[in-house]
C-alpha cells in the first residue's frame, strides 16, 4: 500500500512533531514516522524527566536545610521510588498532549521504523519512505513531495566503557534507575554531565567529575564555569580537571567500578558504584537509507543550507543529526523554518549566536551570545559590567544568593555581545537577555527597563548598569 503526503517527517521528538503541526498550519497533507514514542528523547530520555529529578533534588537539598527558613523538619527522608513516579507522571502527561496535538493537526502517525528508499517505481526521486513494523506486518511505502530527516541523537560511549545499563550507565540509563547509588564517578563536564553531578550531589549521592579540558562546562564563559565548580565543589562534588581517562582500565569487581585517568602526567584511580560516561552525543544517521540518496555526512551528521536542505533539495533535516547546538528549542525552531521554507515562505535564516542555552543545575547557568573570550578572539572593544544576586533582595528571600549576571558589550557600537548568568532561576530570566540581543539592545536600554522590586530580574538591570560603572547596589 503506497499513501502520498506532501511531507513526511523521520523522528517524532521535538524537532520532528514541532514541524509537522507547523506544517499542518500550514495546510500540507503530513505525516509522521517514529519507532518509539512521540516526544523522542527530550521528553522520554532527556529534557524533562531530569528536570523532573532535578526539581525532587532541589526540594530534597532545600527541606534539609529547612531550619534556614524557620521551617522545622525532623528526619527528612528521600522516597526515590515516589521520585521516579513523579517523573513518569509529568512524562505520560505531556506525551499524552503531544498525541492530542498529532490528532488535532490531522496528522498521520506512523508508529515505525523508516527508511528512505532510493528512485523506484513509486518515485523518480531518491525519497519514498518503507516503514517497518515491529509486528512484522508488510511495510507501508509513504510517497511524499518533501522529507524532514529528525531522528535526532543517542548518548556517545568511549571506547572500552561500553554501557551495560547496570554498572556503566548512559544518561539515558541513569534515568531509569531504581535506586541512588552511594556513590558515582562522571566522565565529562559538560552540560549533561554537571546537570547528573548536581543532582546526584543533592540526593546526597558521592560525586566525582572527571573532565578532560582545563575546565567543567568548557563551552560557556570562564567566569559562570569558575563559579560553577566553586559551587560544586562547596556541596561537595569532587571534581577533577585536565584528566584522560584510560578507557582500557575499566574494572568491575564486586559490585564497584573503577577507571584510570591520567591527571598531569600522573595516573590516578577512581573508584564508586557506578560510572556515568557522559560524553556528548551521535546523530542518528545509521540504517535511514541515506546511502540511497546523494545526502552527504561528514564528521557523523548531515550537511544541510541555511534552510536545512540536504544536498536532495526537497530532503531536509533538523536538530542533533545536522550537529550544531544539540537543544530541544533549536530542533523546534529549525523544523519549522525547514516546513516554512518548503511552503514557500521565505523566512529568515536562524542565528546561532540569538539562542538562548541554559543549564539546570542547582545554581542553574543560562547564556546567549558571546562569551568574553569569544568576543575578545574576534577582535572586539569589550566593556563588561558584573552583578552578585548576594546584593538582591529577593535572592536572599528564596535563600539562594550565590552566583552573577555577566553583560558584555561592544565599546565602540554599545551593543550587547553576550549576557551570561548563574544563580537563581536564571534559565527562566534569560529570555529577557535573548530579546535584547534579538533587538540588538545597548545596555542602557536593559538598564532603563525598570525592573520590579523585589524580583531576581534585577540583577540584570544592574548587571547592564554595571557595564558604564554606575551599578546602584554595587
């Protein structure tokens, strides 16, 4: 049986079920093909059940130390099974949401495995898509003017610590784990694996980080990366930098791990209960059929234009298998300027450097646009302006006071380059700073916006103040 769409989408997470309503707007005949749940990894392996955890461990930390707000709670226990529910719950919702959407758009869901076949006799052009039941059933062939590839990215192992999902976890493994461990090693710094590192840590979980730069979360700002590991380390996180780890040293004997890294020119051993390799991500390129097309992959993911065509100008793709910024809102943004852009909308090319990143730790880290470094590599006059959320009201309210806000500006054009944020909330704060960028805003403009009181928003005020030296609550 062979259906004709005008568009058929590879992958069902955000990128992929964010373009098929736009394209269903739109008023293009869709449909979507996904082998395991809509919503993908952001909301079944990624985004929101570790928020989930990280919001338990943020509760959890805080009752501890309610006796700080007066509130006084004697043997405060951690039920890690009700965690894990709660978790599930938010998930089932949401996803439940998503297939309401699919029915609301009329679109086609195709609960698969597809892949793209080259010209045929149902098509001159490389394009068709075979799904491929589990059940066994006979493949469905879905002709469609148009492809969206979306089928997004898995957790990357290093060689010689390949996960086994009981002693050496993925993300993805540690996420359904029944209980905590006592304690825990974390290959990579980066945003995944300070996000476990935090959260382990407020479960009350030992936590080491073994990272190889001279530095945890190596892609943000030196300053907010500087604090972070200040404040790890504070809620004791043992972290280690500058280490290569010795994959081939792997041992598991009597239900503990332990691995090798050499730490300026020394060797150290590392030993917990589990090992969390986290490491990064590969885009999902394998068995889709691209070796059908002239598609081109180089370095793992798909070369695509500024409107994400491949080098098959009516095949698209979206989100962590073109590589790029690996985030849940760039997938959704890039899908539906792929769909605009197949309809004849010329919308405008998205700018990496407008996109807001954040970071759900506990203190949380946000950012968008340049980090000093960056913007110091590109040959520009900075003028830079700090705040402490220790001088704001309402952070000592919520008793979490630790952290900044960190604008950068350009001396001689007054516009702002990059705002860079850790503290409090700030990953709900930061779209503000997006919308300056977007609005290519000066730091006067920021900090003549009055900011309610008390808010922690008013740190941005006089983080923006700051920039000209004349920060009121400095």
């Amino acid at each position: 049986m062979a259906t004709e769409y005008d568009l058929v989408i590879l992958g069902g997470g955000t990128g992929g079920y964010v373009a098929a309503i736009r394209a269903s707007q739109l008023g293009l005949k869709t449909a979507i093909v996904e082998k395991g749940k809509l919503g993908g990894t952001c909301l079944h392996r990624g985004c929101i059940p570790s928020k989930a955890l990280l919001r338990s461990a943020e509760v959890f930390a805080t009752s501890k130390r309610g006796e700080e707000y007066g509130v006084i709670a004697s043997d405060v226990t951690l039920n890690f099974e009700r965690v894990q529910e709660r978790k599930q719950g938010i998930v089932d919702q949401l996803h439940r949401g998503v297939q309401h959407l699919m029915k609301q758009g009329k679109i086609d869901v195709y609960e698969g495995f597809g892949r793209i076949l080259g010209p045929s006799i149902f098509s001159p052009m490389p394009g068709t898509i075979s799904v491929e039941f589990e059940s066994g059933e006979e493949n469905e062939m879905l002709i469609p003017k148009n492809v969206i590839i979306a089928t997004g990215s898995r957790p990357r192992s290093l060689p010689g610590m390949e996960f086994d999902g009981e002693f050496v976890l993925s993300s993805d493994d540690a996420l359904s784990m029944k209980e905590l461990p006592n304690s825990i090693i974390i290959v990579g710094g980066g945003v995944i694996g300070i996000e476990w590192a935090s959260m382990l840590s407020d479960f009350g979980v030992n936590v080491t980080v073994v990272e190889y730069a001279d530095r945890i979360v190596p892609t943000e700002d030196k300053d907010i990366s500087k604090e972070m590991q200040r404040l790890l380390k504070k809620k004791g996180v043992t972290i280690v930098t500058n280490a290569k780890v010795l994959s081939e040293t792997l041992n598991i004997e009597n239900g503990t791990v332990s691995i090798s890294a050499e730490v300026k020119g020394e060797q150290r051993i590392f030993t917990a209960d589990k090992l969390l390799v986290s490491v990064g991500r590969m885009a999902n390129t394998e068995n889709i059929g691209l070796q059908n097309t002239d598609i081109v992959v180089d370095r793992g993911v798909i070369q695509v234009n500024p409107y994400y065509q491949t080098k098959e100008s009516h095949i698209y793709a979206i989100g962590d298998v073109i590589g790029g910024l690996q985030l849940a809102h760039v997938a959704s943004h890039e899908g539906i300027m792929a769909v605009e852009h197949i309809a004849g909308k010329n919308p405008e090319t998205i700018d990496y450097f407008m996109i807001s990143k954040c970071i759900y730790s506990n203190p949380e880290m946000a950012s968008v646009g340049y980090t000093e470094e960056e913007a110091l590599a590109r040959g520009l006059n900075l003028k830079v302006g700090k705040f402490p959320f220790k001088a704001i009201g309402k952070a000592l309210v919520h008793g979490e006071s630790d952290g900044f806000v960190k604008i950068i500006a350009d001396k001689d054009t007054d516009d702002i380059l990059g705002v860079h944020m850790i503290g409090p909330h700030v990953t709900d704060m930061i779209s503000e700073a997006g919308l300056a960028r977007v609005l290519d805003a000066t730091p006067w403009e920021v900090a003549h916006t009055i900011h309610p009181h008390p808010t922690l928003s008013e740190a941005i005020g006089e983080a923006a103040l700051a920039v000209d030296g004349k920060a009121i609550h400095a």
